[in-house]
C-alpha cells in the first residue's frame, strides 16, 4: 500500500534534526552516491516500521540479493569475481555507514568488464556455423547453474544460450507459418478474398532467418547494456540494501520517481505517442486520440525519430542510438511548451514537426464500467477499476473514488440489478480512496486500522452515510489483488456488505508506504531521489493484518496464478503476519455466503472449461520448473512436439463464449464513433469478457443475491 503524504512532523523532528545538516552539497557523482548511501541508512534506521540492525548478518542478506537482482542467471560473472567479491560478504554494513563506494565499484566496473569479453564472444560464436546437431544440455534453474570458471567455459555457456534462443526462434517461425496456413485454408474455404500471404520456409532457411534474428537481439542487448548510466546501477544497489528491510521500502532515483508519480497519477506532460526502441532506432508507436501527435496530423506510427529539440532556445539533440527511455524525458516538459521532433517517414521524406505539451490521461489506469446482459434477461453493471489511483497535487486531478462514482451512476441510469467490481491485478494505491468508495456502497463505519512502529493504533472510517449503490455487490479479485484491494475487499466481506469470489486467497501486502525525499538532509538544490519506505502495518477491522494471508476469497475459483508462487507469503523479507484487538463495528450481512458457495460449488463440479484452466495452469507451472532442456534440434523438436499436443487440448479454452453480451454506457457509444484507438480498446476489451469464466460466475452470483 502506498500512502502519498507528508510524514508527521513530529515524527520527523526529534531524530532528523540531527541529520538534516550533516551533510554538504557534493562536488561529484562519487561524493552524490555516498552521500545517498549515509542518507538512506539514516531514514532506514530511524523511520522504517521494523528497523533492522545494520550488522554482518544483514550484510550477507544484502550480498545475496544484490547478486540475485544483477546475475541471476549466473551469465556474467565468472567464479572467479565472485570469490574476489566474497571477501566483503560481511563489509557490506560498514560501506552503508560510511558511504564506502568500494563494493559497488568493483562490481558494477566487472560487469562492464564482463559484458565487453561477452559481447566479442558472442559476436565471434555468431559469425561461425552453429551446430544444431550435438547433444548438449543447457541448465534454465540458476540455483543448480554454476559460475564459468573460465573464458572457455563462459563462451560454451553463451554458445548453448544463443542455440537455445536460435531453437526458439525456428519453432515460432514455424508456429506462425502454421497460423497463417491455417487462416488461408479458412479463407479460401468460405471463398472469401484471399489477402493472406504465406511463405513455406525450408528448414535450412528457418535456421538462417532465426540465426539473424537472435543475432539482432543480442547485439541490441549489449548496445543497451552499454548505453545504460551506471547510476541506473545504483539505484539496483540501494535497492539491494533497502528490500532487505522489507521489500516495498526502495530507493528511487529523480527518473525512477517521476515514472512512478507519472502512473500514480495516471497523467504525463508530453505529445500522447508511444516510443518504441528497434535495432538501435526510436520510432513512433501508436498515437493517443486527441494528443498533440495525433492533432498535428504529420506524425505516423512507425515514424523514425532522428531528433528532438526539448525547447525552443536548445538546440536539437541527436537521439539515434538512444534509450527509449531518454528521449522520453526530452519530449515530456512543461504544459503549454514547445517541442519540436525531427523524423523520417516511410518514404523517406526528412519533416520537422512542432506541438505543444499537452496533458495526456493514461486510460488505463482509470475505471471503466460497462452493462453485463445476462441470459436471464437481467442487467448487471461491471466495473474494473485498474488501481486506486489519485492526485494529491491537482485538486482537479482524478482519482479512483470519484470514476467509481461516476461510473455508478451511469449505470444506475441503466436499470442495473447488481455491480460486480472487479479489483483483479488491482496492485493498490491510496489508502484514503479506500474509505471514499466505501461509502458510494455502505453507511459510515471503521474500514482499516493502522499501526505504526511505536505501536500507535490508528483506526480510519468512512464518514459518509448516503450510499450510492446499496443493491447486490460481488468484488473479484485474484493473487494479483493487493494493498488497498485488499482492504476494501476485506471491509466488504467483514461488514457482510459485498461477496468476494476467486482466487483463494489475494497477495499478501498489509504495509503502508511513504515517499522520503532524501534532499530534505541535504545543503543543495540538487534532486538525490527519494526512499520509498514502509512506516506502518494495516489491520482489519477484526484485528487480522494482511500481511502475507492476504484476503481469503468468501467463494474460491482457482486460476492461472494458484499454481505459481504469487504473494506475499514467497518473499523473503517480507514482514510477518501478526493481529491487534477488534474495533466495533456492525454487520449488515446482506446475503448468505453459505448459500452462494453451495450453488457455485455444483456449477464448478460440471464445469469442464473450469477443469481445463486447472490443468492448463498445472501443466505451465510444472514447465516453469524444468531445470533443462537438451539443444540437440532432433530432441528440442520431440520436446516442442510433446508440449503442442498438451497445448492441443487446451485450445478450447482459447475459444471459450460465457454467453454473455455487453453493452457500453450511452457516452462510450457516442466516443467510439469520434475515437477510433477507444472504438479499438473497447472491442479488444469486450472480447476478453466474452472469454471471461470468471466473470461468468460473479453474473450468476450476484443474480442470486438478495
């Protein structure tokens, strides 16, 4: 749960005083990053929920995670880094104290190191004939993987990974040619106008075409690897030191933060386009409706960026070759101002394109609502609401409690006899916005305690006691479903007010978090980036955190996610679950869960798509954890063959119909017609409920509550 606040001030007085004038402004990147490091382990120590003691113990946990998130897959470093790397195992405390840069230099300057021996590797087994024809196996579990110990060994170990990917390659040209045969056999037996090209590759030519292909891609790997700012490396290692503390409290540097206000928010500053990154190159992506790249009428998807001037008075900046990201934040600015792209279209014409910064909304984010029409006959509205979203600094700004509102009274105008609110792959948001949509469903009442690390018990309520929806709730959720997902679906179910259906139970996450700015310490104006740090757990209003159980679904479906390691509960340095006293409160208790649970359990029983999803979701869990796969073409394709005929069966699931239809609220019928990527989003979205079994058994539960 994250908590955009500013923290209490007298939280802050008594043990920052002493640090907000320790440290001067710094004279380069070096004396930045240690200044960071002190600064973090003071906010760590001081304001973290459950601080950990800064010891060798802690030390190693660092050491492990830090590897964990830089060489997971063993591929970089070779044995003998990591026996050169072990001997500061237990220093790792002691450089945070001190802003000691010794570890993080030796590693990050080895990984170049590592990743230019690669890159000459891979270039050099790339130029030769590869042979698909050896019996060699290649381990995909890291933890049975062992560290090449040396330039021989690190070069077969990258040979076996480019033949695997090269396998991989031939088998989806070969998947896609099988696609296309299939639609044109379509076509052509309806005598339907045939426009489907087919090209039948011979295997020798699938080779070839793959062999470029991964060629491509791993020279794009190691051209972005190289590009990559070495502070981008830092912020991995602060983290390292941070999620060991739990691991929702991260350090985010000045870019990392402003990505996350930008999705918090659900808004950016900048022309509305997508910008896509290939061999080297930024193009244009798909135009935002109504943005100033699509207004200008001069852009295109697929339009090459060659420059782009960030403001009238600079001059253009060059962006071949650049990240993605990078040429991002020259086209994102101040509302109102000018940005100028330079690009090639298609035909090669060179055009310079000026627009004006305009405020672009990210729709994913918002809820959405449209009108469920079951076979009974009977109207039900459906509202996904993506996070729980809000803008503490615009008082326009949106936020998730009023689109939930919004969208509620369209669908009241609509004559709908239930909501279902879908807060699946909900990750959470603002903890107040929890409590105002309450109360668009419920009177006024306790929904959250709160406790912080001195043991202070907060209990938050919703205040409003003029409900806009007071008919038949159920509220989906899944392993994704966490935070403020949580705490509204547990108050619904606690209060008996809404039935919560699916997976067994949600992700586990009863912490709050705040943003630290890390230049409150500092004597500078220069921006050192922020901690996102965990100073509070959340509790139930019957007592019960939580932290890593998660809510417990009233009625259970199983899905793709049950059968993976999803949650909470799987992390490491998770905080644990625990429990406070009650707060009083009373039930509404507006339905029998018993009753519900007996009528879906007999649907389930006979449920044969249901069964396959169970199986499906097995077999991929269990392909997930294969620890190797031979790269002998002749046994990779027996393996590929296996696998198609288990994937054969699964295939209905692909053409599923719950029978339900959809109708869009009378205001979407009116955009489709003006908005054509919106007219695109819709069908994509109803389409995916059409193939929705899960929401097949939300309509008929809410169709059988009183």
């Amino acid at each position: 749960m994250f908590k955009k606040l500013k923290l209490n001030r007298l939280l802050l007085f008594i043990p920052l005083t002493s640090l907000a004038f320790c440290f001067n402004s710094p004279k380069n990147d070096d004396e930045k990053m240690s200044t960071i490091m002190v600064s973090v382990k003071n906010t760590l120590s001081y304001l973290h929920y459950s601080p950990k003691p800064i010891n060798d113990a802690y030390s190693q946990e660092v050491y492990k995670h830090y590897f964990e998130m830089v060489d997971a897959s063993k591929r970089y470093f070779m044995q003998s880094d990591m026996d050169e790397f072990a001997k500061h195992k237990t220093k790792l405390d002691d450089y945070l104290n001190q802003g000691d840069l010794t570890f993080y230099k030796l590693t990050v300057d080895r990984l170049y190191q590592r990743v230019d021996e690669i890159d000459k590797i891979t270039q050099d087994i790339l130029s030769k004939p590869i042979n698909l024809d050896e019996d060699e196996t290649l381990v995909l579990e890291p933890k049975i993987k062992k560290y090449a110990t040396n330039s021989n060994e690190m070069s077969a170990e990258w040979r076996k990974y480019i033949k695997y990917n090269i396998l991989q390659e031939m088998e989806s040209l070969k998947a896609k040619e099988e696609m296309q045969k299939e639609k044109k056999d379509s076509v052509q037996k309806f005598n339907l106008k045939d426009t489907i090209k087919l090209e039948i590759l011979t295997p020798e030519q699938k080779r070839i075409k793959a062999t470029e292909e991964v060629k491509d891609l791993v020279t794009d790997t190691f051209r972005r690897f190289k590009k990559r700012n070495k502070m981008d490396w830092f912020t991995v290692y602060m983290n390292a030191y941070t999620e060991v503390f739990d691991p929702h409290t991260n350090y985010y540097s000045p870019k990392n933060k402003e990505d996350f206000d930008t999705q918090f928010k659900g808004k950016v500053i900048g022309i509305g386009a997508i910008i896509q990154e290939k061999r080297g190159y930024l193009y244009l992506g798909a135009l935002t409706i109504g943005a100033p790249a699509w207004k200008s009428k001069q852009l295109s998807e697929g339009d090459k960026i060659l420059k782009v001037k960030s403001k009238p008075d600079e001059d253009a900046v060059n962006v071949v070759g650049m990240l993605s990201d990078e040429a991002v934040r020259l086209i994102r600015g101040e509302k109102g101002s000018k940005v100028t792209l330079t690009v090639e279209k298609k035909d090669k014409s060179i055009k310079e394109v000026t627009m004006i910064r305009e405020e672009v909304a990210i729709e994913d984010t918002f809820a959405r609502s449209i009108i469920v029409n079951s076979p009974d006959g009977k109207k039900y509205g459906f509202i996904n609401l993506p996070s729980f979203n809000a803008d503490f600094e615009d008082a326009k700004g949106r936020n998730a409690s009023d689109d939930i509102k919004n969208e509620l009274i369209k669908l009241k105008a609509q004559n709908v006899q239930g909501i279902i609110l879908d807060l699946r792959n909900n990750g959470g948001g603002s903890l107040t916005e929890v409590g105002d949509i309450m109360g668009l469903f419920m009177n006024a009442g306790p929904y959250v305690q709160v406790k912080d690390g001195n043991g202070k018990i907060q209990t938050l309520k919703n205040k409003t006691s003029t409900p806009l929806w007071t008919g038949p709730l159920v509220i989906m959720q899944n392993e994704l479903s966490a935070s403020a997902s949580e705490i509204l679906a547990g108050a619904m179910q606690d209060y008996g007010r809404g039935v919560v259906i699916g997976s067994p139970q949600s992700f586990g996450k009863g912490t709050v978090q705040t943003f630290v700015d890390l230049n409150r310490f500092l004597n500078t104006n220069d921006d050192f980036g922020s901690l996102k740090l965990t100073i509070q757990k959340f509790y139930r209003i019957t007592g019960e955190s939580t932290q890593r159980k998660g809510i417990e679904s009233d009625i259970k479906m199983k899905d793709f996610f049950t059968y993976a390691e999803i949650g909470e509960r799987y992390d490491d340095y998770a905080l644990a679950w625990d429990k406070i006293p009650a707060v009083a409160y009373q039930p509404v208790n507006y339905f029998s869960v018993q009753a519900l649970q007996k009528g879906i359990e007999t649907r389930l029983q006979n449920n044969r798509t249901y069964q396959l999803v169970q199986e499906s979701a097995q077999w991929k869990e269990n392909l997930d954890k294969e620890e190797s796969i031979s790269l002998n073409q002749a046994k990779f394709n027996e393996v590929m063959k296996t696998r198609k005929s288990q994937i054969e069966k699964f295939k209905a699931l692909d053409k599923f119909n719950n029978g339900l239809k959809f109708t869009l609220n009378p205001d979407e019928v009116i955009r489709e017609k003006k908005d054509e990527a919106f007219a695109k989003k819709s069908q994509n979205w109803t389409k995916n409920l059409q193939r929705d079994l899960y929401l097949q058994e939300a309509v008929a539960v809410v169709g059988e509550m009183k």
